[in-house]
C-alpha cells in the first residue's frame, strides 16, 4: 500500500473508532450498524445518496472488521 492509502486508511480508522466510542473487541452488531447510521449522517449529502467518504468509510470498517475479528 502506498503512503498516502496507509495514511487514509488509519485516519478512517481513528473516525471510526470515535463513532464507535468503545473498544473493538466489545462491539456487537448493533454497534456497528449504529456506526454505519453515524457514518451515513455524517458524510452523505443532503438527499441522503452516498458519497465518497461514506464509501471509504464503510469499506474500510467491512476490512478492518473482518480482519479483527479472524485475529479474537
């Protein structure tokens, strides 16, 4: 990965972690579609359609998930 998508990457993760305003391994799925809901009100526009941020966001919580939760 380049720099650059590292750096987008753990900068998406930190918003993350902020919607999300606990630890990762007591998130239940109720918490994450409650992330999902925060991200979605924050970053789309004012019809509601996605954006790219919404996008990114959403995808890189999907990874980054997956991947924590194969490593508990």
């Amino acid at each position: 990965m380049s720099k650059a998508y590292r750096s987008k990457t753990l900068t998406t993760l930190k918003n993350l972690s902020k919607f999300l305003g606990k630890s990762w391994r007591d998130a239940t799925k109720e918490d994450i579609e409650i992330v999902v809901r925060k991200i979605m009100d924050t970053y789309s526009n004012d019809s509601g359609q996605e954006s790219n941020t919404s996008y990114d966001h959403k995808k890189i919580l999907k990874l980054f998930f997956r991947w924590f939760k194969l490593g508990s």
